[in-house]
C-alpha cells in the first residue's frame, strides 16, 4: 500500500467530475486501499479520488472510533434525505479550516463496492454528513462552496500564503 498525495484547495483538478467506474479489476481495488491507508495516515474519516488527482467515481469513509468500518462507494448516489442540521465542517483538502455547514442528518444512498457488487445503506450523523462531503467531491465540490463568497476568498488567500511559504 503506498500513501497518495491529497491535493489542496485550490488545485483545479478538485473541481472535475469523476467518470463512472466500468472496470472493477485488481487495480481499482489496490487504488482503493491506498486511498484507506492515505485517510487513516492524514487522518480522515473519508477522501474521494478527486481529492487524489484521480477522475474515479469512487470515495472511502470510516467514521468509526475503532477505524474497522470501511465503506467503499463506487458510483455512488443519494436516493433520499431526512432532516437537516448545522455541523462542523472540515476537509483533508482544506487543511486546518473548519466552519459550520448545513447537511442532511439521515439519508440512503446507492453505490457498488470495489468488486461491483451493487448495495444500498440507510445513514445517520456524521456517516450521513461524510456521505454528502464525498459525493460533493465526486461532482467538482468542495464543502466551502456552501459558505459566503467572502469566507471562501479568505480560505483561498490563506491557503495561498501557506502554499507559498512552503516552497
């Protein structure tokens, strides 16, 4: 297993569309565990391809305590939502910036696993607000796109000042 690099806001390529998974092969799944070993090392809870420089359809999530429940969504689409709420916020992309976004507090979701087989689950908390964090980024977005113009152009400008002096 080998640790991917995350790319950060704003590198372009977290605002592509990933493509739909047709191949479900050795390769996808040796991607797909080093996606896991990248979340865990960071450390996350979820991370999408995007977020990887790969235009896959495909995220990772453990929101367990114990880090023993790995879900692995291919294709993945949200079939239903209940609720909503104001949660905190962060992203593996936007390092070191939280802020409060509204999301839905249960959901049901359809997605394949990394062989191909077809399920759907039922979430709640925070495994429902991870759900709709890493479909966003499949689809190009990023959970400061829900936040004011004006906070998203100060993360910007931050994470620029940052970029800059680590080169």
């Amino acid at each position: 297993m080998a640790i991917l690099e995350i790319l950060h806001f704003p590198d372009p390529r977290l605002r592509e569309t990933t493509e739909e998974i047709t191949v479900f092969d050795d390769a996808l799944s040796r991607f797909v565990d080093d996606m896991f070993e990248t979340m865990y090392d960071a450390p996350g809870v979820g991370l999408a391809a995007t977020q990887v420089g790969d235009m896959r359809r495909v995220a990772v999530m453990d929101c367990s305590e114990d880090k023993n429940e790995r879900i692995v969504m291919c294709n993945p689409r949200i079939l239903w939502t209940e609720d909503e709420q104001t949660v905190d916020e962060g992203c593996l992309s936007v390092p070191d910036h939280y802020d409060r976004v509204t999301r839905a507090t249960r959901l049901g979701f359809a997605a394949q696993d990394r062989d191909g087989t077809a399920y759907e689950m039922t979430a709640e908390g925070l495994l429902a607000q991870c759900v709709q964090h890493e479909l966003a980024h499949l689809d190009g977005g990023l959970y400061i796109d829900k936040l004011s113009r004006l906070k998203r152009e100060r993360i910007r400008r931050k994470m620029a000042k940052t970029a800059k002096r680590a080169t």
